[in-house]
C-alpha cells in the first residue's frame, strides 16, 4: 500500500511535528531535522504490514549522516521508545 500524494504530505506533517530525535537530552523534531519526508516515503511503503511492523521497519531503513557524512545511525536509534509508540499511533490513523 502506497499513499496518495496529499496523504503522504499529511503524514509527513504529521511526523514533522510529533516525533523528534533525542540526543544529548535535546530534542530535534523530525521536520526541522530534515528527516520526516524520509519517514514519510518509507512508511508509505510498509504500510501494508501494519502500523507496528511498518514502524520498526522504516525506522531501521531511514539512515542518518552523523558528523559530515562519516558514519550513519539507523534513525531506530536516535528516537526515545516513547516516540516507536507515538509513530505506530500517526501510522495507525493514516492506515484507516
């Protein structure tokens, strides 16, 4: 299941300003990280496995460049589990 091109802006949306990135106790929201678009895409395309496969999936698929591009971190581990939880809440309202 893919999204539409309006329903993949709602969620990207919706992903910009709801999960954020936590590192050093600071927390960068998706949408100001550049990422949400990203996540938006690969949820879009695991949607069909359900809102908690399509999380856990997509999280360890988006890679972010860490330094100038040096290394890259599946985006899985720079969330607090708080935010698995609230992606698998906006996944489930964009499944119905």
């Amino acid at each position: 299941m893919t999204l539409d091109a309006a329903d993949l802006k709602d969620l990207t949306a919706a992903l910009s300003d709801r999960l954020y990135l936590q590192i050093a106790g600071w927390h960068l929201y998706l949408g100001d990280a550049g990422l949400a678009e990203t996540l938006a895409i690969e949820c879009s395309a695991l949607l069909d496995q359900g809102p908690a496969v399509c999380a856990r999936r997509a999280l360890e698929a988006v890679q972010v460049p860490i330094g100038a591009g040096s290394s890259r971190l599946p985006l899985s581990r720079l969330l607090p589990s708080s935010q698995l939880s609230e992606l698998e809440q906006i996944l489930e309202d964009h499944c119905r």
